[in-house]
C-alpha cells in the first residue's frame, strides 16, 4: 500500500517529515507482533496509530483491548489485567478473566502505561516476555498470545530515573518506538488536517462557511495548539457549525481559539444566533444563544474522558469504604486492601471505565461515550458536572494536602486541566 493510501484509510493525515516517518515506521512493522511504544502529548494521535498498527499486522480479525492504565484503581488493577478466581476475594463470586486473555490472540493496548502501579509493571514484564500470567487468588498459570502497544504521554525514562518506573520494563517496552510530535512542531500538517476536518463536518451537518482569509490561515498555524489534533478537530467543528455561510477572517477565528483557554468563561464565546430572537421565542422569554450552549458542549465533551477516570477511582474509594465499614472488624482486618467487590467491578465495566474493547478499527467514539454515562447513572441521581468535578477535586486537594501535582495525579488528569478547573471553580 503505497503512503498516502494508507494515511487515507487509517485517518493519519499530514505533511510533515514527522508523519511521513511515522506512518513509514508503521509500514514497516505491519505483518510482524513487534512491542511497540507510543509516545506524545495528549491528542497527538497515540490512538489512531495504535488502531492502525492492529489493523495492519496479521491479528486484525481478532480484538483490540484498550485498557487506560491510568484511570483503573491500583487495588483492583491486577484483577482487570490478569483475572482472578472465584472466592479469591469479598465480592469475587465467579472466576473472571482479566483483559489478557480477553485479547487473546489479539492486540492489547496499554495506554497511559506510565501510571502503572510498580508492582504491577513486574507481572506485565513477565507477561511480554514469556506470555504468561497468574490470576488473583490462583497459583495456575496462564499463557495469551498477545500482541502489545503501549502508550504514554509521559517522558518514560524520566519515570525510570525517578524510581516510579521499571527500567527492566522500559527496555522490554522500548523494543520500538514511535514519537508523535506535538501539532506545533509540524506545523506543515495542521492545514491539510483541518481541511479534513472541515470536509468531515460539513458533510455530517451539511453546513459550510465560506472561506478563510490568508491572515486567519496564518494564525491557525501559528497558534500553538496545547490540545493538539483533538483540539483542532473541536475548533474545526465549531466553525463548521457555527460559522454556517460566514467568511473567517482573523478576528473571528481569533475567539475560537481564544475561548478554549478560558474553558468555562463564555467572555470568549463567539455570540452566533443569526436569527432574529422573535422567529424562535414568545416575549416573555430572553432569546437563548444557541450558539453559545452549542459550544459549550462541545468544549465539555473534550472534559467527558477526564471526568471519567475521577469517576472510577470516586468510585473506588467510596464503595470501598463503605464495604469495609459493613463488614465485623475481625474480618475486615483479614481483608487485604487490594480487594473490591465484584459489582463496583461491574458497575464500573458497564460503564466503561478503564476498558474499551473494539473490534477492528471503527472507533464509535461520541455515541459510545454517551450511552456508557447514561447506563451509569440509571439508576443515581445525577449531579451536575460541576458539582461531581469540583467535589472531586476537593476532596483529592484535601487529600493531598494542597498538592496539586499528587491531586491531579489521583484525578487521572493533568496538571494543566486541574490548574484550569481550580480558575474556572475559584478554588484555591
Ligand atoms: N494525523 C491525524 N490526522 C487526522 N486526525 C488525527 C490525526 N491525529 C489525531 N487525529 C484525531 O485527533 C483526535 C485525537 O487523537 P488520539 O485520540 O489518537 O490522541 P491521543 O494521542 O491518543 O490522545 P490522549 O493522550 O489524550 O489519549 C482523534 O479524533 C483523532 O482521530
Ligand atoms: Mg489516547
């Protein structure tokens, strides 16, 4: 398959020397089960390139698992990973098989790699080297054929020189690597990837807008771009839907962009209602800018994966609790602490915290999300996004005493998002 046909079909688009490299590297590799590591910033594209490599080595047909590492519990991460046998802990009603023999013959995907709990890190060492594995509570070994890719937007060996990373591990995973730069270091890819943002939107809302000007063009390149692809596929969506048959200049690109760094202000907010407020509202009503809620949720759908992995380790920590309270103190103290019920387990698969297991390479993103959170809060109240975000980072900050690299560590977010939160919650 000749480059440009395979950057077409696995959704790489770009340019640039780096993302020619990239996608040469992955040709390079397809057909052989290679461990590969992926590394680059949140949004650079580490999913769709760990997509593209599964589709293209030999395992297509079978499944890719994508566990995030970082937003399973360390107490009952081992379990997710390797399964664990019937009684092997309180709640542990039927044996479960962990994710890899769930990938069996398949690829697995260890995304955020850098957050595994080091005591974990020795057991998935010896899974990549010899394919075997005990689950919880057994002393029977178990074998998968698994292919690994692992990502991480962390500098791993950084983690290694700290001590929070097994340079054993690092090696093992290192076997190749691929970097995906920042979008603002290859700044020839950002042009053609917006226009195939533009061209996917405007036929999904049947809406265009009409053109941009050359100074608009230059800013969209020099613009910096912290949230990477992710962050110019969101813009490119607002325009499309909000600028429908307007011509962008400078000035109003400017407030897109803008905006995004004051999340939660809508000072910045374009104001988009075109329509006269009298068409669509009785008098005894102030006009709604649709335009305005339309962007907020699209901002807050960027916010939707963080706000998960608070939800899962909220979760864990408050069933846990509870579970441990309602039991007599003589067998609470027989409890080891890594043990959790089965149905927080449950509760947190059905609603899609830590794992996604996806066959081939669709990638159902939004309506997956969608249906996850609201088989999830069938049955509970729900509190707005506000309250649950900012009683969650709270109760981390109070935790860690004021720590806000330890908070936002806890909180599966980064330090960036949690400072950002902390301004728009006027917390301190
Ligand atoms: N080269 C590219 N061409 C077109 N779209 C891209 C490209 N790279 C990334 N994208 C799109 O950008 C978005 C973010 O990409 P992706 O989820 O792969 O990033 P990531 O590196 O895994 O981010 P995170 O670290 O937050 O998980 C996705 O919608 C993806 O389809
Ligand atoms: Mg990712």
């Amino acid at each position: 398959m000749d480059r440009q046909v395979f950057q077409e079909k696995f959704g790489l688009t770009g340019e640039s020397i780096a993302i020619k490299q990239v996608v040469d590297k992955i040709m390079q590799i397809s057909g052989t089960d290679i461990t590969v590591l992926l590394q680059g910033e949140s949004g650079v594209g580490k999913d769709v390139t760990a997509r593209a490599i599964h589709s293209t080595s030999k395992r297509k047909h079978k499944d890719l698992v994508i566990v995030n590492c970082g937003a399973i519990p360390e107490g009952i991460i081992e379990s997710e990973l390797f399964g664990h046998e019937k009684g092997s802990f309180t709640g542990a009603h039927e044996s479960r098989k962990g994710y890899f023999e769930k990938a069996d013959g398949g690829t697995i995907f260890l995304d955020e790699i850098g957050d595994t709990p080091k005591n974990i890190q020795v057991k998935l060492l010896r899974v990549l080297e010899s394919g075997e594995f005990f689950r919880v509570g057994s002393s029977k070994m178990y074998t998968a054929d698994v292919r690994v890719i692992a990502a991480t937007n962390k500098d791993l060996w950084e983690l290694v020189d700290e001590g929070s990373f097994r340079e054993d591990l690092y090696y093992r995973l290192d076997t190749v690597k691929i970097k995906l730069p920042p979008l603002r270091d290859r700044k020839e890819d950002i042009i053609p990837i917006f226009r195939s943002f533009v061209t996917e939107f405007s036929s999904k809302y049947d809406s265009v807008f009409q053109g941009f000007s050359d100074e608009a063009k230059e800013l969209l390149v020099s613009y910096r771009w912290p949230g990477n692809v992710r962050e110019l596929r969101n813009v490119a969506e607002q325009l499309v839907v909000l600028e429908k048959s307007q011509f962008i200049d400078k000035d109003r690109l400017q407030k897109y962009l803008k905006g995004r760094q004051f999340h939660g202000s809508t000072d910045n907010l374009p104001v988009l209602s075109r329509r006269e407020p009298e068409n669509d509202f009785t008098n005894d009503h102030p006009p709604v800018d649709m335009g305005i809620i339309y962007r907020a949720l699209l901002e807050m759908r960027t916010d939707i994966s963080d706000l998960k992995k608070m939800i899962a380790k909220f979760l864990y920590s408050s069933f846990a609790e509870k579970e441990m309270k309602a039991l007599p103190a003589s067998i609470t103290r027989t409890i080891d602490p890594n043990d959790v019920s089965s149905h927080i387990r449950e509760q947190m698969d059905n609603a899609g915290l830590g794992i996604r297991s996806v066959e081939n390479s669709s990638q159902p993103e939004i309506e997956e999300e969608d249906d996850e959170i609201e088989s999830f809060f069938a049955d509970k109240e729900i509190p707005s996004i506000e309250e649950a975000e900012k009683i969650l980072i709270e109760l981390a900050l109070k935790r860690f005493e004021g720590n806000r690299r330890k908070a936002s560590e806890a909180l599966g977010v980064s330090e960036r998002t949690l400072y950002r939160k902390l301004d728009q919650y006027g917390l301190q």
